[in-house]
C-alpha cells in the first residue's frame, strides 16, 4: 500500500462532502493547515453552503482527535500508518471518525469513506481501507471512565497529547482537565468584532439581522457578536471592513492596552493584523513590526479594508530589536510566538504539531520580545504581554522573570473587562473564548 500521493485524482470533481473532506485531509497529511487549505477547496467544490459546513466539520473535526484516530487504527492496520499512502490514511482517519466520535452507523461510516476512497484512488486503496474500518467496527476502543481516570480519559477519548493533559490536570484538577478537553473538541463559534469609528455591536446585530443572520452581543468584550452560523467572508460587513473575524479574546487585548488617539503603539508580532488593526482603529498610530513578509502583507491589506492604513505603517524586522529609538513609544504590544494551546479549537492540528521540547525557546523568544519593548516604550508608557497558551511557563513564568530581570517595569491593571489584576488567564471551558493570557506593565518614571 506504499504508492505516491499523486495517485490521488485530484482533479476529478468531487462527488460530495467526504470526497472534498479527503482531498483535505491528504492535504493536510502533507503538511498544509487546515484553516489555510479550506477555502480554495471549498471555493472550487462545487458544494452548497450545507455541504460545504459539513466538510469543515468533517475535517476540522477529524484532525482534532488525530492521535487517538492513528493510535486505534494503528493497532487494526498490518502495515505502519506512515507507510501507507496519504489518501489511504486519509480515508481510514475520516471513517475512524465518523466511527468513533461523529454517531454515523458504523456501515454507513465504513461505506462513506471506502466510497470516496474508490472515486479518489481506485479499488486498492478502497480495499485495505475496508478492511481496517470494519476491524474497527467490529472491535471499537473501550475508553477510560473520565470520573476514576481523567488523565486516561483525555490522552484516549479526549484526544489530547499526553504531556499537554499533564499540565491542564496540574493547572485545573481532573475535573478542570475533562472540562477542557471537552472545550478544546467542540467547534467555536464565529466572533465579529466591530471596527470602532465605523460600527458598533449593535449596528453589527441589526445590519445582520437585516441580512438573515442571527448573531448575539457577547459577553466579555463589548465589541463583539457571535454568529449562529454561516460563512462570515460573505458578509458585507466583513467585505466592507466595518467589522472582523476575531476571537472575542483577542477583542480584548488592544482596549487592555489603554492608548489614546495619537499614541504611538509598538505592535512587535503584528501579523496577521487583527490587534494592529484595531489599535489603529482606536485612534493610535502604529507601527507593526513582522518578522515574515507574507504575513506583513496581511497586516497592510487588514489595515487597508478597515480604513485605518494612514495610522498604521508595516516593517518588516526582527520583533527582538524593535525598529526605533529607545523610549519613543507610548504602548509596546507583545503579542509573541507559543504554543498556541488556547486555540485548539480553531487551529485543530495545533496539539499534534507542537511539542513540550519547544517550550524552552519560545520563553526565551518571549523574553527577548519583552526585552525589546522594555527598551522601546517611554516612561509612564504601557507594555502589554500576550500569548494564546496557558502553560505555565509561557505565562506566569515569564512575568515574573520579566518583572525581576527588567525592573524599569511595574505591574499594572488590566482594567475594563479584564478587571483590576495586572494578569489574567482565559479559558475555552470557562470564557468560551480562545484561551489568551495577557499581563500589562508601566515603566516607572
């Protein structure tokens, strides 16, 4: 079963769902993510907008729960899963799925991923995936209670990589972990956050509402909407820049920063824009500071649809030395690189792809960023820490290393929303946000 991935037809026009879910996955197999594949393969599918949700699903879905996936397929399967070929993995992942996790009758389950199996590879590859699928059928995993066995249960059933459940049963209990694990493997809803100057929240649920699309304030950030459902790329509001896609969580990280017109802002990891955006939009002048050009670009033409790229300027530099004199800037934003583990519900390869043996140079990294906007930003000026993770020591850690090798920094209220607490941790379970940390400083004067 050892054959090239170009066997896989892909130019023939998919048939339905599974097959434009399989293309995906084989895709992803070979490095793409997820959220960045998805578009152009919906785009050119074919589909309506039911059949394109239920590729999404399909997908995002399956790659949550991939190692429990190739740990129990593994197990049926007489030949190693990385010696077969992609689409066959593909195909047996999707049918394992819908097997284990999605309530699909194991025969229409096995039927739907050989079928697209067959159209895509032929009657070979359809052949062994039959095979392993109903071994799987027939012998399905028996999981962990996760009452008596927490940390069983989110390694096996909850699809979390060992050494990430380790540290959420120290940071919240078992019952804290069986709760995340749950959040982490549900779908999240679509968040709009309002351009300032141009909409509010409530423009945006009555300009919807008017469209056919339900949507509710939200809770924490007073910005932002919640979609019921839909593509949110087709919204005229999005199109015409009066709102954004972003995370209610990250909504609030630019307001956290408590700059007014005029200030110059530091954004030292802009890409792709969101937060440089919306201090712009705000009234700051900013300057965005991204590593990769790529990704810079993205930052000028989010600057550009929401009508705020006269206050915001784009370099290309090195975040590790910020592109400035020291002690011109009001506000520095350190949103930095990490394991991304509070967006695991949105980036759903993330828990396979990070490792704990980065953990070491991304603090270091973070603290190099610090580093650079201790040095850029004035006296009495604000510095805001942000990252998308709740590890210990991408967090915590790294405030308290900052605040004891950088004592020209102080601790400082978040405010608004956040509260009064210099830090605080957001959590999928408990927020139903991204789980974003932020910890704000003043230089002393």
């Amino acid at each position: 079963m050892n054959r090239p991935a170009n066997r896989t037809r892909a130019s023939r026009r998919p048939a339905g769902p599974r097959d434009v879910a399989v293309t995906a996955l084989v895709r992803a197999d070979q490095g793409g993510w997820v959220n960045l594949l998805l578009p152009s393969l919906l785009r050119g599918s074919g589909l309506d907008e039911r059949g394109r949700a239920a590729v999404t699903d399909l997908v995002n879905s399956t790659t949550r729960v991939l190692g429990t996936l190739d740990a129990e397929l593994g197990r049926r399967s007489r030949q190693p899963l990385d010696r077969l070929e992609p689409l066959v993995r593909a195909g047996l992942r999707l049918g394992a799925y819908e097997l284990l996790y999605a309530g699909t009758p194991p025969h229409a389950a096995v039927a739907e991923a050989v079928g697209a199996v067959r159209r895509a590879g032929g009657p070979g590859p359809a052949g062994y995936v039959n095979a392993v699928l109903r071994r799987l059928a027939e012998r399905p995993p028996r999981w962990p209670d996760p009452g008596a066995d927490p940390l069983g249960w989110a390694t096996g059933r909850g699809a979390h990589p060992a050494w990430i459940a380790g540290e959420a049963l120290v940071r919240l209990g078992p019952e804290g972990l069986v709760a995340l694990a749950e959040a982490d493997n549900r779908p999240p809803a679509v968040t709009l956050r309002a351009t300032p100057g141009r909409a509010t929240a409530a423009d945006l649920v009555a300009e919807l509402a008017a469209a056919g699309v339900t949507a509710t304030r939200t809770s924490l950030s007073p910005e932002c909407v919640r979609l019921a459902g839909g593509d949110p790329g087709a919204l005229a509001a999005v199109i015409e820049g009066r709102a954004v896609v972003q995370d209610e969580a990250s909504a609030l990280v630019a307001p956290a920063m408590g700059v007014g017109p005029g200030d110059l802002v530091v954004d030292l990891a802009a890409g792709p824009g969101g937060k440089a955006g919306h201090l712009a939009a705000l009234g700051a002048r900013v300057l965005a500071v991204e590593l990769h050009p790529a990704r810079a670009a993205m930052v000028a033409e989010t600057a550009a649809r929401i009508g705020v790229a006269d206050r915001l300027d784009v370099v290309v530099a090195d975040a590790r030395r910020a592109p400035l004199a020291p002690g011109r800037a009001d506000a520095v934003l350190v949103d930095a690189p990490c394991t991304n583990l509070g967006s695991l519900r949105r980036r759903p390869e993330a828990r396979w792809r990070h490792h704990p043996a980065e953990i070491d140079e991304l603090v270091r990294l973070q603290a190099r960023m610090l580093d650079a906007a201790a040095l850029a930003v004035r006296p009495g000026g604000s510095v805001l820490y942000s990252v998308c993770t709740w590890t210990r020591a991408e967090t915590d850690e790294v405030v308290a290393a900052a605040l004891a090798r950088l004592p020209q920094l102080r601790p400082a209220p978040l405010g608004g929303p956040l509260g009064e607490h210099p830090t605080r941790q957001l959590w999928p379970q408990r927020d139903d946000t991204d789980g974003i940390f932020l910890a704000r400083f003043t230089r002393r004067t």
